[in-house]
C-alpha cells in the first residue's frame, strides 16, 4: 500500500471559532504554569538571597539564577497535575454554574489539520498568552516581602550622598590649607628677594666675606 502526501492546499482550514477554542485549551493550563513558575522561582530566590547568598558569598543574580532552576524542576514535576487540575476545576466549574460557564471540548481535528500553520499558531499564541499572565500573578509574593532591599537602597544612595558631599567638604578642606601654605611659601620668598635686593644695593656681595 502505497501512502499519499496530502497537499496542504487540500486540507480544509479550521473555522476562527475552532482556533479560538485550540488556543484557550492551551492557555489555561500555562496560566497555573507561569503562575506556580513565578512564585517559586521568587520564593526560592528570595531564600536563597537571604539565607545563602552572605555563607556561600553570592550574588543576587546568582540567587535568581538557582531559583529559576528550582521552579523550572517544579514545573517539570507538576505539569501534569496542573492539566489534571485545570480539568478538574472546569468540570466543578460548570456543576456549580449549572453548565452557564463551561470550557469548550477540543475540535476534532485530523492529524493533517493540527499540522497547519493556523493551528500551530493557535496553539503557541494561547501557551504564549497563558504563560503571560500566569508570570503576572505569580509575581503576588512580592507583596509580602519586607522592604529590606528597598531601605537598604536608599541607605545605599543617602549613603552615596553624603559620602560625597564628605569627599567635597574634606577637597574643599585641602584646598584651602594647601592654599595657605602656598601664600606662606609666596610671602617667605618675597622677604628673601627683598633681602637679596638690598644686599645687592649695598654692595654687600662685591665687599666678600
């Protein structure tokens, strides 16, 4: 048995309704992803800042970077149950609504039709968007942490400032003596040149000594 390419100019296009429904099944499982991605990776990034960085003498940098490698592990490990999830609480969602709020099924798409660039698109639009505004949730633990870094950035930059206005102060300081030693050398060489000029009119150097 012989199998046919099929031509994808002869695959009938899925409707806008049906790539609507492709991208909303791909979005929502990415939004509790980006979501459970985001706050663990600033949770354990945090931590890790707080606790590890001053021992182990890393950065903040170095900190995000460990974090995001502990939430991509976790992402890794709950993806599944996050789908599982993500259709369990549609189908409560809709027994409680009593079917007025209810996802979608899936379109029935032929293997050929998930292989057109429309589904495909589709499909990396709704991970896209989903992702998206998961990440924005999952930033909520940034509104429990304590202002720590925020005070200490301005005791940093109050710091910076009188630290230079210090520096100002102690040049300025330098200046003025160095001035006035100056003055004192300028006013110590003009009595010596006066009193070489007087030895001078009085002849003292052709009399010798």
């Amino acid at each position: 048995m012989v199998k046919t390419k099929v031509s994808p100019d002869s695959v009938s296009e899925p409707t806008k309704e049906q790539l609507r429904i492709v991208a909303l099944h791909q979005a929502i499982p990415f939004v509790g992803f980006g979501f459970m991605d985001n706050s663990i990776l600033l949770l354990s990034g945090e931590a890790i800042d707080m606790y590890l960085g001053v021992k182990l003498g890393i950065s903040t940098m170095c900190a995000a970077a460990l974090g995001n490698i502990i939430s991509d592990l976790a992402g890794v490990a709950l993806g599944t149950v996050i789908e599982d999830a993500v259709v369990k609480w549609s189908k409560k969602l809709e027994q409680v609504t009593n079917g007025r709020i209810r996802l979608p099924p899936m379109p029935k798409l032929t293997y050929d039709q998930r292989n057109l660039r429309s589904v495909r698109f589709s499909t990396q639009m709704g991970c896209a968007v989903g992702l998206t505004i998961g990440c924005i949730l999952g930033m909520f633990p940034l509104l429990f942490f304590p202002e720590v870094h925020h005070n200490c950035d301005n005791d940093a930059n109050n710091g910076t400032s009188h630290g230079g206005n210090d520096v100002v102060s102690s040049s300025l300081q330098e200046f003025q003596s160095e001035n006035e030693r100056l003055k004192a050398e300028v006013t110590l060489l003009r009595g010596k040149f006066k009193t070489l000029a007087k030895e001078k009119q009085d002849a003292i150097w052709d009399k010798g000594y």
